[in-house]
C-alpha cells in the first residue's frame, strides 16, 4: 500500500459542513425519521398530563402493547423481478379518494397536545389528499375544520351523548359544514381506567400546581402557546372542571343500542361507518343495518384494556364481508409497514391517532406534515421492496401475522385437564 501526503483538492469535499438550519422546528423535525423520533421529541416539549394523555392506554395498557406487538410480528413476503418504477398509492374510499392508504383519526382535547390542534391536523391533510376526522370531543368546531380544509374530506366522529338533542346539533353543523362521513364510535358504555390521567391529576383545562409548574420549566412553548392563544372550547360542551374520566362518564350514554343506529343513519345523508368494532359478529349485524363502512378498532386500547387485536380481528371480518363493506383498521399502527400490512391483510383503509398527535406535539401543523411524509415515505419503500406498484396489488399472500398469542381450549375434558392446559399454554406460546 503506497502512502502520501494529503493534498488540499483531495480535502476540500471532506470539509463541506452542513448548512445550518436558523429554524429550530425545522431543526428538530429534520433528525425524526420514525415516528418513535417524533415520540422522543414530543415527549421532551409537552406536558406529563397532555403527553400522558396522548400516550397512554387504559389500565395496565395491555391492549395497546398487544395491538403494536401484533404489527411488529408480521412477515411480509417480497415478489422480485417487479416493475415499481412508477407507484399509486392511493384508494377509494367511502366515496372518494385517499391520495394515501390512510386518514387522520379523531381526536379528542387535540389542543391540548399543541396549542394549532385540529386546525394543524386538517390542513395537512388537506394539502395531501387524505381524510381528517373532527372529534365530538374535538376542541375546534366543525366550522373551524372545513375553514382550515376548505377543499379537502372532512369526517366527523360522534359519541351519542345523554343529551340527544346535543350530539345531533353537532351532526347537523357538520353535514352543513360539509362534512361527508359520519363515523358512529360504539364501544364507550363507560370511559375507560386510564390511569396515567388518574395519577397524573389530569384535568379539563390543565390546573396550575407545583407540579405542573415544576414541569413546565422546560417546557415554556408550550405554556407561552396555551396561555397566548384562545382558551380551550369544546365543540361538544362549554366548559368543565374536573377528570377526563369524569367529563367521558358525564357525557357517553350508556343506553345506545341498534335501534338508535339504524335512528342516527337515517338522519345523515352521507356515508355512514361504525367505529369500535371488535367481534365478527357485531360487525356482521351493524352491516345488515346498513351501515357503508366499519372500523375494527379497540379504541386505541383506551377502554377495554385485554380487548381484542383489531389486527388479528381483520381477516376474518375481511374474509366475511369483503365487497359487503368497507373496511377500516386502526389502533396500533406506527410505521407506513403497518399500514402496508393491514391492506394486505384485507383492510380498505386505515387511520392513524398517535402517530399524527405525537408530530402535532413535536412541532404543530410542521410536525404533522413530517409524521404524514414519514408515513408516505415508509409505504412506498415498503410497497417496492414487497414488488407491487398500487394499493390494490397489495393482497394476503403478502404478509403473514406471526402470533405469539393464541386461546387455550376451552375443554379441559379432552386435554387431560389441568395438565392438558398446561400443555396447551406451552404449545401456543410457541
């Protein structure tokens, strides 16, 4: 090996430095490339109580794990030898089109989380073509959303409240408003134990205590941006003062039924979906009511903590009512993998919440903006590599979900009772 001297010519590409970026959102948005970045970064600006509330599940937040678990096990199986120069990713969905496989879910207090809230949410979706969903719980209005996405779908979710005449007046407003999905969210009889709000005090506005003074100190942004700007309004309640458990438990009626959905249908003149689906068997029956779409969904793990993986649920519910429906998957997703994975496990569609709500923490509408791209930028390296070059190519025989969990038998006469069962755990935990 011949050794010499350096020349200046040879150093001069080495020593480039990168230009610095003066904007420090900017600055911070750069160096996330998964939305766990995000996460970090949402995390060290934002409040224990809101970022606590945004993150976290009901009790021991089993479901949420099992949810994610279940995406993190899949195996995808490539095709090679594929044209996928040119890409579609996008989908029809419920009577329009998605420029990407996945929506913006509805989200409750987002203003919380940062003080653009839905506001940031819509108009990104908007500027890349994909549905944003307005909570009843949502702290814009429905005006205030088709303001900010003028020209793009906006959904509107309902929880029916005990004041009937209440969550209809926010349907009317936003089918006025031009809202053109309804999505009916049945799986809240009563709020679920989410314990991190519990222990944390979290309430309806944010109370000022030496605790939260305490961790506002590194955190002036956010407080500068909630105290400056319009106080938080509800767009399903004027004011409260106390829990979220609370105000959930205080609002959500417990005496919904079918008869009430195929009521509700009958007053809304666009697409109707039912959110929380989480059996085969009701998702079969709110069909026979003739509901347009479902959304297999445990809540983000928020209610019903040990529920079902929605992930799991899919194709089953696909295999069924495929061609029927349209069928929408959240909960647990967190890479453009993911929801690569459910469409080809049978899903029409997807939503993301957190993923969106950890980019609105990290850095308002810009934030958003970067989970969005990082998403988009995921499905389509993903989508190349499996060798597809549309969403609809994507089908089963492109990923199989590795379980570590499945049912024991429930008959212990025919598995040699106790011992039987402890050879049956044994066995599905393979």
């Amino acid at each position: 090996m011949t050794r010499r001297v350096p020349r200046p010519a040879d150093l001069a590409p080495l020593m480039r430095f990168r230009r610095f970026e003066p904007n420090s959102r900017k600055r911070r948005l750069s160096k996330a490339h998964k939305i766990s970045d995000l996460r970090d970064i949402a995390k060290r600006r934002t409040p224990k109580g809101a970022f606590d509330y945004t993150d976290g599940a009901a009790e021991l937040e089993l479901s949420l794990a099992r949810a994610r678990q279940a995406f993190e096990d899949i195996e995808f199986h490539p095709a090679i030898l594929r044209d996928v120069s040119q890409l579609d990713t996008s989908v029809e969905i419920l009577g329009g089109r998605s420029a990407l496989p996945f929506g913006i879910a509805p989200t409750g207090f987002t203003r919380m989380m940062h003080a653009e809230g839905e506001r940031a949410g819509a108009s990104a979706a908007g500027a890349v073509g994909i549905p944003f969903s307005l909570s009843t719980l949502g702290t814009t209005s429905p005006e205030g959303v088709a303001e900010a996405n003028p020209d793009g779908r906006n959904w509107f979710q309902l929880y029916m409240q005990k004041n009937r005449d209440a969550s209809m007046g926010l349907v009317e407003r936003a089918e006025a408003a031009g809202f053109d999905t309804l999505l009916i969210t049945v799986d809240v009889p009563a709020a679920g134990a989410r314990l991190r709000d519990s222990y944390n005090g979290f309430s309806i506005p944010p109370q000022l205590t030496p605790a939260t003074v305490l961790n506002a100190i590194p955190r002036p942004e956010w407080w500068w941006n909630f105290l400056t700007t319009e106080p938080l309004t509800f767009a399903s309640l004027s004011e409260w003062d106390g829990t979220i458990g609370e105000l959930l438990d205080s609002l959500f009626d417990p005496t919904m039924t079918f008869d009430d959905l195929a009521w509700i249908r009958d007053q809304w003149k666009g697409k109707v979906v039912v959110k929380g689906i989480q059996t085969l068997d009701d998702a079969k029956r709110v069909v026979d009511h003739g509901v347009d779409g479902i959304v297999l969904s445990n809540h983000g793990g928020r209610q019903l903590d040990r529920a079902p993986i929605p992930f799991h649920l899919l194709p089953s519910v696909a295999a069924e009512l495929k061609g029927k429906t349209e069928v929408v998957l959240d909960t647990g997703i967190m890479s453009g993998a993911d929801v690569v994975a459910a469409i080809a496990a049978g899903a029409d569609f997807t939503l993301v919440g957190r993923a969106y709500l950890y980019g609105l923490m990290a850095g308002g509408r810009e934030g958003v903006d970067r989970a969005i791209e990082i998403l988009r930028t995921e499905i389509i390296r993903t989508m190349k590599l499996l060798g597809v070059s549309s969403v609809g190519e994507l089908n089963p025989e492109h990923v199989t979900q590795l379980r570590r969990l499945a049912p024991v038998a429930a008959d212990l006469s025919s598995s040699g009772g106790a011992a039987g069962l402890v050879a049956n755990r044994r066995r599905t935990t393979a």
